[in-house]
C-alpha cells in the first residue's frame, strides 16, 4: 500500500525544487527498531525506483531520515541497530509528535505506523470524580458508559488536528504522509475488539489486585490508558497538496 501511493501520489516533479540534493523523510513514533528501519528502506526502494522511472535517476538525491520518538525512548539501542550500509543519513529527534519537530516546509515524507493511537494524554474529565466521565474502577472506555467514550473521542479528534496542523506546515507541497494505525471496523461494539477486551482484562486484574491490597488505588489511577482505537480505515493516506490552503 505505500509502495502505491509513493507510486500514484508523489509528484517528484512538484516537489524536485525543494528536494535540490536531500530527500528528507521522518518516522514519527519509531520505537527502537527493528520495525522502522525495513520501513525506511522500503520507502527509499520505491522512491529510487520512481526517480528511475520517471528519467531523473542523474538527479537522485541523497536521503535522511529523521526517527522521532518521545525523549526517554531508547534511541541508544536505535542508533547501535543502524546497518552500517544504510542508503541514508540518520537522526534523532526527540519529542512529542503533538507538537512541532521540525522547521517549515522541510519533509518531503511523514510516515507513522501504530504511534497515532496513543493520546497526547488521558483525558482529564476521567480522574475527575464530579464528572460525569469520571473513569471509575476501569482502566480503559471498554465497558465504560458513554461519556467516557466521548471524552476518548474528543481528545483524539483534538490530537489528530493538532497533528495534521503541524505536519501540514513542516511538510514541503506536494509531500506525501503515510499514516497506519489500530483501530476497530465500525460494525464491532466497542467491547468485542480484542485489545479493547484486552484492556477490560487488564482492568479487572488490577482492581482485584487493589481489593487485595497489593495496588493502592492511587496507582490504578496512574495506569488510565492513553490509547483510542478509532473506529476509521486503518490505512490513511493523504497528499498534502490537497490538505493545504492555495
Ligand atoms: C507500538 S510502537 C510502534 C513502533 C514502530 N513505529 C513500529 O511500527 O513498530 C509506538 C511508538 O510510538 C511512540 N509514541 C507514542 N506517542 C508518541 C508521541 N506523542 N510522540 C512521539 N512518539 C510517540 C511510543 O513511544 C512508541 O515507541
């Protein structure tokens, strides 16, 4: 599916100004490895490929990657993982990917796989015991009454726009971001998905560890779950071209 949009949806004639002699591409939420690194390549192949395809192979650029992550990820085992003959430079950026990474216009690819389900943080009506959301006794929105789910929902719609707004202006026109992430199909009650049981389970456990007394509540509190699995396609491509204003 990437190798695709790469194909259909990068436009390296519209971007070959910005590009000049660096093609650069982001893993935003790229763990340790060794995940990112066969996805890196992957996109460098295809686009190679289409600079071949296209006759610009005398104006191939070099390419660097840039992997995010929060800071206390483990970027030291992510750099000693690095093939010594990567086809690419390679940076650490630190950081939330809620907020800004990188200067304007200066990625030509974002790509992000399974980091998009975790929130910014848990929402804050959940810990409030006068709200009607107050996330009593569970970990998670499995099971929970609505407002819990909405106040889910509105914290992911609230991230996702902060996110699209952001990479909207770090992204060079014409750029493309690959986004892949968990989520349920529609017709799935919230309760059947299996991560979504999982976390049911979890919660239970942990209550029952509390009655025991070998978990104090307080730290039930800490282990609110940050993570929202959308009911929406899996697989979301967009060209910025289009997400931009003219
Ligand atoms: C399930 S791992 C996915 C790793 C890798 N992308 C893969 O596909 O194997 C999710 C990663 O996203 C990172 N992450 C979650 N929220 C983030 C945020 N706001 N900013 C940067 N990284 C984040 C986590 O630290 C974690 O390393």
């Amino acid at each position: 599916m990437i190798d695709d949009a790469i194909a259909k949806k990068l436009d390296l004639k519209q971007i070959s100004s910005t590009v000049e002699t660096t093609f650069c591409i982001a893993d935003l939420g790229c763990s340790v490895g060794p995940n990112t690194f066969t996805a890196m390549q992957n996109i460098i192949d295809v686009v190679q490929q289409k600079y071949e395809s296209q006759d610009l192979a005398t104006h191939m650029p070099e390419f660097q990657v840039f992997f995010n992550d929060h800071s206390s990820n483990d970027f030291n085992t992510l750099f000693s993982s690095l093939l010594p003959e990567r086809p690419y430079f390679a940076t650490g950026v630190p950081g939330s990917f809620y907020g800004w990474l990188f200067p304007e216009s200066c990625l030509h690819f974002v790509h992000s796989s399974y980091a998009l389900q975790w929130l910014s943080k848990v929402p804050e009506e959940l810990l409030n015991k006068n709200s009607l959301a107050w996330n009593k006794g569970r970990v998670h929105y499995t099971s929970a009454p609505d407002e819990v789910v909405d106040a889910y929902t509105a914290q992911f719609a609230k991230d996702l726009t902060t996110f699209l707004d952001t990479r909207a202006k770090e992204l060079v026109v014409g750029g493309l971001m690959v986004l892949i992430m968990s989520g349920v199909p529609n017709r799935i009650p919230r309760s059947s998905g299996p991560v979504e049981m999982m976390f049911d389970f979890l919660g239970l456990s942990l209550m029952d560890m509390a009655k025991e007394e070998t978990a104090q509540p307080a730290e039930l509190r800490c282990l609110l779950t940050e993570i929202m699995m959308a009911s929406k396609p899996l697989l979301w491509v967009k060209n910025l071209k289009k997400m931009r204003k003219p």
